[in-house]
C-alpha cells in the first residue's frame, strides 16, 4: 500500500536482540529483500541505562562493547575538541554478545 500511495519508507533492523540468531537476522533481512523494500538499515542492539533490558542484561547473556572507549585526553591531543571528544566518550556501547549468538558470527 505505501508504494500505491508513493510514500518513500525503509525498514530499519536491530541485530543483537535477546534470543536472536543470526539465522534469524539473516531471515529479517530476506523479508524486507523479498518484498523490495526501498532501504534497509541494521542497527546494533543498544542498552540506554535505566530500561528494563539494560537490568535483565545478565538473563540474557548480553555482552556490550567496551573496546571502543576512547579516554578523553587522547581525544583531545588529536585536536577533536572538548566538545567532539565528550560526545564520542558518552557514546552508548552496542550489544556484541548473548545467549543465542557469539561476537564472531556477527563480526
């Protein structure tokens, strides 16, 4: 019905959900190649702090990404500012790991 009404739309996936495969990701994506949706983004499972997925974390077997912390003074001896570098700092760290799927098969 959206192409009839020539709306523009896209499909936005998350990949790193509880109890997800990487079978079943690849299935998502199948869904929304089969029926030509326009445009598909992935995005990664991120947990904001306070929600009830960031507290049941442990039930799951998520495992966030802490690697790519940056420390703010090296940050700013690459002359990104204090402002970029506090924005880069407090980036939310993405779910790489849980009980149905491994870093690796993502990687």
């Amino acid at each position: 019905q959206l192409r009839d009404r020539s709306i523009d739309f896209e499909v936005s996936l998350i990949y790193g959900l509880p109890r997800q495969t990487l079978q079943s990701f690849r299935e998502s994506v199948n869904w929304c190649l089969e029926r030509k949706v326009p445009r598909v983004k992935a995005w990664p499972l991120m947990l904001l702090r306070g929600t009830e997925l960031e507290r049941q974390k442990h039930h799951w077997g998520l495992v966030e990404d802490i690697d790519a912390a940056v420390e703010l003074g090296t940050m700013q001896d690459l002359g990104l500012g204090f402002a970029r570098a506090e924005r880069i700092m407090r980036r939310i760290p993405h779910v790489v790991q849980s009980n149905s799927f491994q870093r690796s098969e993502w990687e």
